[in-house]
C-alpha cells in the first residue's frame, strides 16, 4: 500500500517537474527572441541619413565671410591654389585655411551639439580608382583622423575644379 | 489530498507567476509601440515644415530642396498669430515647438514659429540642417530647424 502511494506521488512530482522545464524553456526562447529583436531605428536612421546630406548641402551654399564667396568656391580654390597662397584672401588666412575654420565652427554648433561624432574628408578624386589621390587630401575634420568606427551615415559632393574633382565626404557616425 | 492540494497550489501559482510575467511584458511592448508612434508622427511633422510652401526657396516657380526662404519666414511669422496657429496650422504641426535658427554668419538669429507645447508629456526632437537664403542680397545663411514634437 505505502508503496503503491510513493509511486503515485514520485508520479504527480515527475508530472510537475516536466511542467516547470517547459515553463523554463518557453522563458529561455522568449529571452532569447527578445534579446534578438532589434529596437526600431526609423527615426535614427531618417534623421542621420538627413542630418548628413542636408549638413552638406547647406554647408555648400552657404557664404562666408571671406569676400562673400560660398564654401564651394573657397574649396574649389584651395584645391586650385593651395598654399602657400590662394587667390582669395581671407583676412590673411587663406582659403583652405578659412573654409577649414568655418567648416569646423559650424560643426562645433550642430553635430557636436547634437553629440554626433563624425568625419569630413576633402580630397582631389581619382574618377578612375574610385579614391583619393595620393597625398591630395585638402584637410580633414577633426583633423588627422581617419573615420567611424562603427555604423555610419554618408553623404558626398563632388565638385568640379581645374586641378581635378574634388570629393567632399561626410560620414556621421552612431 | 493534502499532495493534491500541494500540487495545485503549486500550479496555480505558476499560473499567476505566468500571468504576471505577460503582462509585464505586454506593458513594455506597448510603451515600445507608442515610442515608435510618437518617432514617426515626429519625422511627419518635421518633413511638413521642411517642405512648407509658405516658407520653401523657389525662383521661377522651381523650388529648392531643404531651403527657407527668410522674407517668407518674416513674413509668416508676423502673421502667425495664437489664434491663426490654432486654427489654421493646429492639423498641420499639432502639439509641437518650431524653432529656426541662423548659426553662421554671425549674430545666431532665432525665429519661433510656432509653439503649441503640451505639458508633462514626452517629446521628440529632431533638428536639420537647411540653408537660410536671403533674397535681397542673394545669399545663403547656414541654419537649423528645430522641431519638439510632444505626443
């Protein structure tokens, strides 16, 4: 009798035993697919995509002090001119000196406001190998760095100048 | 009976861990869902300023992409009284805050076009770059748009 009773209940034991492990493996996969699931980056991604290119654009056309001239036309005449003078003066700056800063000072007020880290690469562009030619990098932003890490938003403008095309490249980085 | 008593005393507590589980759960997952909600109604918003007519650069009936043209914007601004934002613009930008500021060249300016900001409630912000473009003198400005959405 004592037996039989042991066993029934060593049964009922076995039954709610079998019940926890599938509890414990439905939580194990429904951890699992959450840690899985990706959080949504609509916004993320819509507002870096935009930040980047607008932030180029913009840049672009905007004039600076120097003479009235556009970013454009200070770029296109440092990649012209270079040092050690340009032909437009800025103040006694010149213009790869003057576009440089005031890239840098409208960066300093938007995306490190925004606590974006980022990359700006001016070059001369090789249209055939699809790079920057060898030592022809005007500047870069912050200076002497190389670019993200991680995930980027890209946004590039090419303009024509008399020594080649010179590549603007912004990377937002997050 | 006092082991069958145990068991399912055992079992309807699990019952009760499970169902408290899920609702935790669903909890999350709901607040996830209105974060996204309000992400998207946010980026709304913000194309409808971008792309105002009453502020977008154009020449020649052309209109430029991701610029704003100041005599507009001075004008709309004047105009945009409480009671016009209400019930002309309410459909348009809802609860949000609609800032534009000049960053370079110096002095930063700053114009407010339209406010409507709900109280104790989360919101969004999203800035974009955009040129500010000044038609009597022909040039360019560089500026930010700043929009707080609030759900």
């Amino acid at each position: 009798m004592t037996t039989r009773f042991s066993k029934r209940s060593q049964m009922e034991l076995l039954g709610l035993a079998f019940v926890v492990v599938l509890i414990t493996l439905g939580l194990l996969f429904y951890i699992k697919f959450q840690a899985a699931k990706q959080p949504s980056t609509a916004k993320k991604t819509f507002t870096e995509s935009q930040k980047a290119s607008n932030l180029l654009n913009s840049l672009l056309k905007t004039n600076t002090y120097c003479e009235d001239a556009t970013l454009t036309q200070l770029l296109q005449d440092c990649a012209e001119h270079k040092v050690p003078s340009s032909q437009i003066d800025c103040d006694g700056y010149t213009s790869c000196e003057f576009a440089n800063r005031t890239i840098a000072y409208i960066f300093q007020q938007t995306l490190e406001e925004w606590k974006n880290d980022y990359f700006l690469e001016v070059c001369l562009w090789n249209t055939i190998t699809q790079q920057c030619l060898p030592d022809e990098t005007l500047f870069t932003l912050p200076p002497l760095t190389t670019g993200c890490s991680g995930q980027r938003e890209s946004s590039s403008q090419f303009i024509p100048t008399s020594s080649g095309v010179l590549k603007i490249w912004l990377d937002i980085c997050y | 009976m006092a082991e069958t008593i145990a068991v399912l005393f055992i079992f309807f507590l699990m019952i009760g861990f499970g169902f408290i589980f899920y609702a935790r759960i669903q909890r999350t997952s709901m607040q996830e869902t209105t974060s996204n909600n309000l992400d998207l109604e946010s980026i709304e918003v913000t194309q409808r300023v971008s792309f105002l007519p009453e502020l977008q650069c154009s020449s020649k009936n052309v209109i430029s992409d991701n610029c704003i043209d100041l005599l507009k914007l001075n004008s709309l601004k004047n105009r945009l009284t409480p009671e016009i934002q209400q019930q002309m613009y309410f459909d348009v930008f809802k609860y949000s805050n609609i800032t534009i500021i000049q960053l370079y060249p110096l002095p930063e300016k700053r114009w407010t076009l339209y406010e409507n900001i709900k109280v104790d409630s989360p919101s969004v912000f999203t800035p974009v770059p955009i040129s500010l473009y000044n038609a009597t003198a022909k040039t360019y400005a560089f500026g930010v748009l700043e929009v707080r959405f609030y759900s």
